[in-house]
C-alpha cells in the first residue's frame, strides 16, 4: 500500500496532465471550427452581395440600352422596349432570389443601401415604360444610380471588412461612331 501511495503523486500528475492536455486540445479545436464556420459565412456574405449587384446590374445595362434607342443614352447598342422586355422580365426575376439572399445574410446599413439603388433602378424602369424622351431627367437618374450603387458597394465594403474601392465611374471607350 505504501508503494502505491508513493506513486500516487505521479499518478495523479499523470491525470492531471492528462486532462490539461485534453482541455487546450478542445478549446483549440473549438477556436479553429469557430474560425472556419466564420470564413464560410464570410464568403457565402461575398457571394449574396455579389449575385445581387450583378443582377441588379444587369437591369441597369438593360436600362441603358434601352434609353439610348429612345435617344436619351449614348449607349452604342439601343434595345426597343419590346425587344427589352422579357430580358427585363428575366432580370427582375433573377434579382428577386438574391434580394431575398441579401435579407437574410445581408448587415442591415447593406441592405438600406441596396434598398436605396433599386429604388432608383426602379425609377429608371418607370421612367423608360413611359417612353419619354427627356436626356436631361434620364442624366440625373443615371447619376442617382451611379451614386446609390456607390453607396452600396461602400456599405459592402465595410460590412466585409475590405479596402476602400477605386473611385469615381469607370471610363469607357469612345463608340467607333463618337
């Protein structure tokens, strides 16, 4: 008996080791799943702010094409209204799926802000189902777009933690015609 309560130390260093080792493997464990569930779910934030500016975006390009054939955009190739319209009918229905994404997934100052560019995507569309010719209104209306996507892609920015984007609109290429 005297044997074993002169090992009992050891024994019990053993233990004691034992379940330290144990307890730092778990909390590591714990700290590392924690880390990977957070990663999936910022890239799954990514991909939702993604597919909604695309989509978006997309009826914005549509918009354009459109307003040039009724002579208040200089986009090089003009779409008629009724050429435009499934495709817009297809956009909208895109959107609709990654709007619902961006709700769920989306911080709320992304949401505000992606709320705030479809309304002015919105007053495009309104804009050009009336047919009306006015390059002045529609000039303002692509500013106001240009802005509020700006404003989205800032709010994205943030919420994801990334570096400031480029400034300013992207330049594009004079048309062979200009």
């Amino acid at each position: 008996m005297s044997a074993f309560i002169q090992q009992l130390p050891a024994l019990l260093g053993v233990v004691i080791g034992a379940f330290g080792s144990y307890l730092a493997l778990t909390r590591t464990d714990r700290a590392r799943f924690g880390r990977e569930q957070a990663a999936r779910w910022e890239e799954r934030r990514l991909t939702v702010y993604s597919d909604y500016s695309r989509s978006l975006k997309k009826t914005v390009t549509l918009s354009y094409r459109v307003a040039a054939f009724l002579g208040n955009d200089p986009h090089p190739h003009p779409l008629t209204p009724e050429e435009a319209a499934p495709l817009l009918a297809d956009a909208s229905d895109a959107r609709d799926p990654s709007g619902e994404a961006l709700l769920m997934l989306g911080s709320p100052e992304v949401v505000a802000a992606a709320r705030a560019w479809l309304t002015v995507v919105l007053e495009m569309e309104a804009f050009l189902r009336e047919a009306r010719r006015a390059p002045e209104e529609w000039s303002a209306l692509l500013t106001g777009q240009r802005e509020a996507r700006e404003r989205y892609y800032k709010a994205v920015r943030a919420d994801m933690e990334l570096a400031p984007g480029a400034p300013g609109p992207w330049r594009s290429l004079p048309s062979a015609a200009g």
